[in-house]
C-alpha cells in the first residue's frame, strides 16, 4: 500500500478528480520538466546533437523496463492510432482471414482495421459485449483456424471489465495468429509482462495510467516483426543517425530494432523530461502497489453503487470501474451536474467510469457518492 500521494500534484481543494482513465493530472516534477524543457528551447544553442538520442534512449529504457521488455523492442510513437498503423501495415492478412476485436473498443485500436479488411477481404469481428461476467470467454469462442489477428485491450475503457490477455494469447498462438494488445488503459496502474503475454504488438499512450504529456506513446515490437516497414522514413531512426557524420549522406538501412518505427520528431525536449519524471515516479510506485493502494477504494464505489441499485461490473480491474443503471444508460445531464459539483469522472458507454488514482481518498469517494445520490433522486 502507498500512502497519499496528493501533494506530487497540482490538485485544488474542492476538487474530486476520480477521472484518470480520461486525463491524468501530471505530476509536479513532470511540470518543472517541462518548464525547463521550454527554457532549454528558448535558448537552443544549448540543445546539442546528442540530445536528439540520449534523451529519446533514456525514455525508451524506462518504459521497456515497465514491461519487462528490452529496449531494443520499444518504439517512441505519437498516439496509439499510429502503432495500430504500424502493426496493421507489418501484419500479412488474406481474404479468407478474419481480425478479432471487441465491440465497443477505443476507436484507435478499430478503425485502421476497417480499411485493412476491405484492402484484403477479410473480416472483421467484433465481439459483442458480454451483458454479464468478463469478455474472455466471448474473445476465445470467436478465435479459429480463419483467424490472423485478435486485437484486443488489457481492460475495456468502459467500465475495466478484464481480459485474460494469458488465455487469449494462448488460443491466438494455438491457431498461428498475432495478438494486438491495447496497453492504455492498463499499463503504469497494473502488471503488463510481455514476457508472459507475448503479443506480436502492443501499445500505450501516455497520458492516462503512465502521468504523462498528451502527444507522446510507447510501441512494444517483437522480435520476428522489427525488420518491418515504418510509416516514416527520416534521419532519425537510420542506422548511425547517432554519430556526427550522419549529417551527411544517406543509407537504407535502420537503427536497430523497433528504432525503425520511431516517429520522425521523438526528440521532444519538452515532452521527454515530462516522461521521464513521470516513469520514474511510476517505476518507484510500482503498478502492482498502485493496482493494491486504488483497490480498496474501487470495492467501495462498487459497493455503494449497489446500494443504489446500480450495477458493478464482473470480473473488472482494480484500478477503475464502471457503473450502470439497470436498464438504458444514464442521462447525459448527470455528467454536468457531478461535474458542476466539482466532482469529475466520464460517462463511456453506459457505464458511468470512475477512475482513481494515488491522489484520491476515502473521503472523495463520500464526495462523490453525496452529489451522485443527489443528482439520481433528480
């Protein structure tokens, strides 16, 4: 268990921010990172050629080291949609084939998969969401012997229903096809070994469970798909871009590993100390203490939420749930009247999604509680 963390961020009093599966807050550390990031711009004869790769390596081994990955395997993308494009470009896929995903799923991990089907033939499956219990028995009856891609999350974004990402991962290596594993609403608040998992490709933007900036995402490669074709051809990710002599001529061959799939403005130097100061801080934490400190917290909201005669979901996650009405959905008003209360989570869905993080309390949990009993007598 970690003690109250509240005082590493910049949130008002008043402020019941249960809405981390949206937009984290960032870290204090993360802000001065970027201020000095921004100073250090501002007066760019001080930003010299190494910078362009110690900095993007440095980050590159954090995340790898959250993984259990070699950094070799991580590639610095901008969002999750673009490492979706990398993997659906570097994946071979035929008409008689079919892609697995879930109904309802982030936007980037679907819509690439769109084009790609009517490109080849192949179908596209989307599991329909389960009305009761996890997803996984409903992802495993859809995976045979047509099946090339199963693309699914670590948890559904709408309410953290789980995926047994070991039992899928088996069944889709069972029948030769390459899993896709959607890390954003998982990886940095619960354990992701790639080790275990083994997935072709998986991905995870930064801003959520990771504290990090908007604008930046990781993209673990395995080893049989880094000799692939990038979506960006520049300087930057060339085999040598590192030594001085690079700044003149050309060469066709890439860095080595998943370098190839960075994209071309990696060197952020205001972005990447963000990140940095924020791995480290959720390399200390530790995902698997973060997942225990949050869960406490998670089985009350669930449990009062049953006392409204709203429905917890089965088989979720503990870092974040997802609470329904038993028929319909919720009114749209009801988001503005907790948010007017200065209590913010999301409506996804028909789940109302109530995300804590470190910063949270017992006491916003009776916060939010109060004005939603309210707004539901309404």
């Amino acid at each position: 268990m970690i003690a109250d963390q509240g005082a590493k961020f910049d949130i008002p009093r008043g402020v019941t921010y249960l809405n981390c599966a949206y937009l984290s807050p960032l870290l204090r550390a993360s802000v001065e990172a970027g201020k000095a990031g921004i100073a250090r711009k501002a007066q760019p004869w001080t930003i010299h050629r190494d910078n362009f790769f110690t900095e993007v390596e440095h980050v590159r081994n954090l995340f790898a080291r959250l993984i259990n990955a070699p950094p070799d395997a991580v590639a610095l993308v901008p969002a999750s949609s673009y490492a979706t494009a990398i993997a659906a470009a570097n994946l071979d896929l035929q008409g008689s084939q079919s892609i697995v995903a879930l109904e309802s799923e982030r936007f980037s991990n679907v819509y690439k998969w769109k084009p790609r089907c009517r490109e080849t033939g192949a179908k596209l499956i989307m599991v329909p969401e389960p009305e009761h219990g996890g997803w996984t028995q409903s992802i495993l009856d859809r995976i045979d012997h047509r099946t090339a891609v199963v693309s699914v999350p670590q948890c559904h974004w709408h309410d953290g229903r789980l995926v047994d990402l070991a039992a899928v991962a088996d069944a889709t290596r069972a029948v030769g096809a390459a899993l896709i594993v959607d890390g954003t609403q998982s990886i940095g608040a619960m354990r992701f070994d790639v080790h275990q998992v083994r997935p072709a490709f998986a991905f995870c933007s930064a801003y959520k469970w990771l504290l990090g900036p908007y604008g930046l995402a990781f993209l673990y490669v395995a080893r049989e798909y880094q000799n692939g074709h990038p979506l960006e051809h520049h300087g930057y990710n060339r085999l040598g871009a590192d030594q001085a002599s690079s700044t003149v001529g050309y060469t066709d061959k890439f860095m080595e590993g998943a370098r190839r799939y960075d994209f071309g403005e990696r060197s952020n130097f205001i972005l990447l100390p963000m990140m940095s100061a924020a791995l480290n801080q959720v390399l200390e934490w530790k995902p698997d203490n973060i997942q225990q400190t949050i869960a406490p917290l998670i089985a009350d909201i669930n449990r009062r939420g049953r006392a409204l005669e709203l429905r917890a979901p089965e088989q979720g996650v503990d870092h974040f749930t997802g609470l329904r009405v038993r028929t319909g959905r919720f009114s749209q008003d009801l988001q503005k009247s907790l948010s007017d209360a200065h209590v913010h989570v999301s409506l996804r869905g028909k789940a109302l999604r109530i995300s804590p993080h470190l910063y949270n309390s017992s006491a916003d949990v009776d916060r939010l509680f109060e004005v939603l009993e309210r707004a539901l007598r309404c």
